[in-house]
C-alpha cells in the first residue's frame, strides 16, 4: 500500500494510529497486518553489514554471504546519563529487564527556608495482615517531601494506576500497571550472519540450501549467564521441474515436486521477520506462548497438462 491522504492509508504518530482512507475499506472478513519499526533513543547506535555473491561452473552454482551488526553505543546514552551505581546495576541485572532498576522516589530540594517541597509523601498501611508502604500524591503538605517518578511494569505487576500526569494512585498490592522505579536501559547487540547455496546441475533440478547464525547480547554492561542468547538456523530445499514430462502416453507440460526442510535454534535472532506475513495463520501458531526450537517439513506438488 501507499501512504497518504490521497492514497491507501495515514499514520497518527501522536496516537499510534494507522488510518485507511476510502480508497481502503476494511469489513470484518479483513485481515490487516502491519511490519513497523520504532526507536526510543536510549541509546546512540551503531550499523554495520557486509556482504557478497557470485556464481562458478556457469552460473550453475551461486553463492550469498551477508553479515549484519547492529547495537548501542552504552558509553553514549541520549537525554540521560548513567552513574557508576546505575552502571553496577546494569551489571548485576543480566539479560532481565526487571532487574535492571532503581527506585523512582527521591527526597526534593530544600528551597531558601529549609523546607522540601515535593509531591509526594511516604505512608504507612496494613493490607490483608502486612504492613506496607506507599507514596500519596499530596502537594502542598509539609509531609510531601518526596518526587516520585513511576514506570509501567504491567497488570498484576503494579501497584498504583495512572490519574493524570504526574499524578499517581495506590490502588493495592499487584492490583495496579505502574509502579514507583525507573527501569535502567539495556544496550543492546545483535549480530547475525548467513550462507546461501543454490546448486542447479541439471536444468530441472535444483538444490537450495542456506545456514545462518546469530547472538543478541541483551545486555552489554553484564557478562552474567544469560547476558547473550545465540542460535542458528538451516534450510534445505529441492525442486524438480521437467519442462516436458510424459506419463503413461500423456503429454505434461510441466511437473513440478518440492521438498523443503527447516530448523530454527530456540536462541536463533536476527534484525528483522523470516516468516511470511502469513505464517501463524497458516500454521495455527497465533495462539502459541513462549519460544522453543522449530522444525518445518513441507511437499507439494504441480502439474499442468495438455
């Protein structure tokens, strides 16, 4: 599709929002799926690809090579600064977001008179037996000594819901979507690599096979276990593709047999999508929790006759 007024569809970057013009109308059996990509600018990044093909033995062998490195610069973050406590955080964390984080509340600045004048302010309370603590938005009260920055850490995670800005409500232990800590971000590294092989000996026969490898550090400031998740993939495919085929004295312009084969490492990254747009779909794995290694067999075949 196109974008623009004028043609298939805008974007509201404001709201996140994909708009399809008239020339698009979209009816309940419509089926939309949507590739995008996005930065938050943590960090300043880094791009690197090289690559090569070629053919030998008269073209009826080719060959591509390509490698990709793409991650943060962690010693040039953007719009904020890390100290050397944030730092040993990031290096006690790993690979776990959850763990590379830092409390949010923070005493305010006395003024001229001695006095903190925050937004917040520190309270006790019991639920259900246990004691705990929380932060009441409660400006202009001498207990509000406090500035509380909040992150959205997921339902049954939290314990405080969204008001307004910058005001925060408690709400109840884990009944909440944001709590008072700032996560840490964690640069990281992707490097992936590939070898692709297409052999044809014969001019209806042709071999195709391809292997690649990658690594995503998660983490650069860590060397923990866990820290750099690595993987590899492979794929071999076959076609026979007579163009002239007789069977049992009947004249087939063309058969054609496939057989192709896949395996993806659990651990298995690279920058961008290898399944077609379709894939869950076609093979019912929309519904699919959690990752593990993949293999994939298919066979088919076409035939067009006189």
């Amino acid at each position: 599709m196109k974008r623009g007024e004028n043609n298939d569809y805008t974007i509201d970057y404001s709201n996140g929002e994909l708009i399809f013009t008239t020339s698009r109308i979209i009816t309940s059996s419509s089926r939309i799926n949507v590739d995008f990509e996005y930065s938050d600018r943590k960090y300043g990044r880094n791009f690197f690809s090289a690559g090569t093909d070629g053919s030998l033995f008269d073209s009826k062998l080719r060959y591509s090579i390509q490698y990709i490195q793409e991650g943060d610069d962690k010693d040039n973050p953007i719009d904020f600064s890390l100290t050397e406590a944030d730092k040993e955080i990031l290096k006690n964390a790993g690979g776990d977001r959850e763990k590379a984080v830092k409390p949010g509340a923070r005493l305010a600045d006395a003024d001229s008179t001695g006095r903190r004048n925050g937004f917040y302010e520190l309270r006790d309370t019991i639920v259900r037996g246990e004691a705990l603590q929380y932060y009441l938005y409660n400006p202009g009260s001498i207990n509000a000594i406090y500035n509380v920055s909040f992150s959205y850490s997921g339902f049954g995670i939290g314990d405080y819901s969204r008001e307004s800005i910058g005001k925060f409500k408690f709400v109840g232990k884990g009944q909440g979507v944001y709590s008072p800590i700032i996560y840490l971000p964690l640069p990281e590294k992707r490097k992936s690599g590939n070898v692709l092989v297409e052999y044809q000996p014969l001019p209806y026969l042709k071999f195709k096979a391809e292997i690649a490898g990658g690594d995503l550090n998660k983490n650069q400031f860590s060397t923990l276990d866990g820290s750099t998740v690595e993987g590899s993939a492979r794929n071999f495919e076959v076609v026979f593709n007579p163009t002239k085929f007789y069977l049992f004295d009947i004249n087939l312009n063309s058969l054609t047999l496939k057989y192709r084969e896949r395996y993806v490492e659990e651990g298995f990254h690279i920058p961008d999508r290898f399944n077609s747009v379709e894939f869950d779909r076609d093979y019912n794995t929309g519904g699919v929790s959690g990752r593990g290694a993949e293999v994939l067999r298919g066979a088919g075949s076409f035939i067009l006759s006189d």
